[in-house]
C-alpha cells in the first residue's frame, strides 16, 4: 500500500512516482525500509528513555489487535466478538496514549504541544466516529462484525449516507491524514510528537498509520458496502477460487476506499486547527445526531410493523 499510495500521488501531481528500484519502482518500500533501520537511532539527553522506548510499541499494539475481529470472509477471521465494535472502539483508543507518550517523553516542547493537538484531535473526533457507529448498531442490533455483515440485504451506505460520511471524516481525522494532518504540520510543529523519533521507531510510527488505514477501511466496507458479500461466480469458477471470492470482495472494497483517501490527499488543502475543531464539534457531531435519530425511527416504525 505504501507503493500504491506513492504511485498514485505522483499520477495525481503529473510525475512517475517510485520507479527506480525493482520493477515499477516495487522495490521502493523495502529500499526506504532498510535505510530506516540502518539510520542511527539518537535518543535525546533530557528525554525520559523508558516510555520513549515504549511509546511506539503503545501506538503500533492498537492496530494489530484490530485484525483480530476484522471478518475477512464468512469463515475467515481471528474471533467473532459479540461485542466487536466496542473492542474496536476501546482498542482504538490506546493509539491516544502512545502519541502522548511520545511527545511527554521527547523533553522537547514543539513535541509536547504536537501530542497535546494530537489528543485534543484524536478525543474530539472519538465522538462523531462513535455516534456514526451507533446508527449501524441500531440498524444491525448486533455488534458483532459477522452479524452487521449477514444483516445488510443491501450496502449500508444506501440507508446511511450520513453516517458514512461522518464515518470516513471521522476516520481520516483519527488516521492523521490530509486534510486533517495537522500533527505533524511540519510548518506549525517542526514534525509533531514525533519529532526527536530517528531510525526503527520513526518508521514503527508510520508503519503503524498505514496498518490503521487498511484496518479502518476494512471495518468501513464492513460497517457500510456489505463487508465480503458479493456474487461468487461458483457457477463459473472452481470451487477453490469460488470460496476465496468473499475475501477477494472485500479486499476489493478495502482497496478502493483506500485510494479515495490518497485521492484526497492529492486533492484538499490542511485544514486550521480551529477549522478542524469547528468541523468536528459544530458539523460531525450535529449530522450524526440525525443520522442516530433517523435509524432509531426507521427501526421503531420497522418493529411496529413486524407486531401488526
């Protein structure tokens, strides 16, 4: 995905993006990857060396935990929890306390005032994300990733436009991408809470970001266009690759979701601070509040009629 998202930058910028090592620059990656590891790590003189050694490891353990509940087929998953959203919602929330561990611990105060915005950010935008859930809940009555998937006899996103929309500026905001990148601003805060990070740890800070965004655009076609539900073509296929066509559907999903957010990247300009606090306090939080209201009276005029 990292060579995707470079790619596809460059075509969107009128250039070729990685292209030197391997073919069609597929190399790139590991190229970047090996000189992040060979870099020399520096630890800062004043900086608290126990949680800045922890800090990534805190910020990097949410992300991989959220696989465990992601279903990628009908069979094809770690757990089904029967309460998988708020899993999600709480494993989700340890990525706060790693970007606050980081910038307390860096003893540098552009990297303190980076992780304050990065929390102030991250708690504000919690809101909407979670209101938008709740409108799939009240849809699904289940929270369950496996039963939203088999309760949706269309793609969600046709009876929850609003939600989704919350869903995925909410989820951009939390992922730390344009336009809501404001963490690490370079023009603002040099670099944000990880600022005084060099080698391994500032590559385990990003790795962790491109893992959360494939793992939240997977939760978004779960949540909204019907997770791994689509035809199987077992009539045209062999029955090996007819029971693979779940997983492939909803990595197709996945993987369009994730160049609508390169897309953009290309395309939006950084919001202000106070635009981004405005649109999520003022804008998000009032949209998923009729999103919520709407799909508790579709669910009540739904029951009403089930009983007559």
């Amino acid at each position: 995905f990292i060579w995707f998202e470079r790619r596809i930058l460059g075509r969107f910028q009128q250039r070729l993006g990685p292209n030197r090592w391997g073919p069609f620059g597929l190399l790139q990656p590991i190229a970047d990857a090996i000189k992040l590891i060979i870099k020399e790590d520096i630890v800062p003189r004043g900086a608290d060396r126990l949680v800045f050694n922890a800090a990534p490891v805190i910020l990097f353990m949410p992300v991989m935990l959220m696989v465990a509940v992601i279903p990628f087929g009908t069979q094809f998953y770690l757990v089904d929890l029967n309460v998988a959203v708020l899993y999600i919602i709480a494993v989700g929330t340890l990525e706060t306390i790693g970007s606050f561990m980081a910038g307390w611990a860096s003893g540098n105060r552009y990297a303190l005032m980076g992780a304050v915005r990065a929390v102030a950010m991250l708690v504000s935008y919690e809101v909407p994300l979670v209101m938008s859930l709740a409108a799939v809940l009240l849809w699904a009555g289940s929270m369950s990733l496996v039963e939203i998937v088999d309760k949706q006899p269309v793609p969600l996103i046709l009876l929850q436009p609003l939600g989704f929309f919350v869903f995925i500026a909410a989820t951009i905001a939390e992922m730390n991408r344009a336009p809501f990148d404001l963490v690490e601003a370079e023009q603002e805060l040099v670099g944000g809470f990880h600022t005084e990070y060099s080698g391994f740890r500032f590559a385990m800070f990003f790795l962790a970001e491109y893992i959360n965004m494939f793992n939240m655009c997977a939760i978004t076609a779960t949540f909204f266009l019907g997770g791994w539900l689509g035809p199987t073509f077992s009539n045209f296929l062999p029955p090996i690759l007819s029971a693979f066509m779940p997983t492939i559907w909803l990595g197709v999903k996945t993987f369009a979701l994730l160049f609508i957010y390169v897309w953009i990247r290309a395309t939006l300009p950084r919001l202000r601070y106070d635009q981004l606090m405005e649109l999520g306090w003022k804008r998000l939080i009032p949209i998923s509040l009729i999103s919520v209201s709407y799909t508790h009276l579709r669910a009540h005029e739904t029951r009403h009629d089930l009983v007559c």
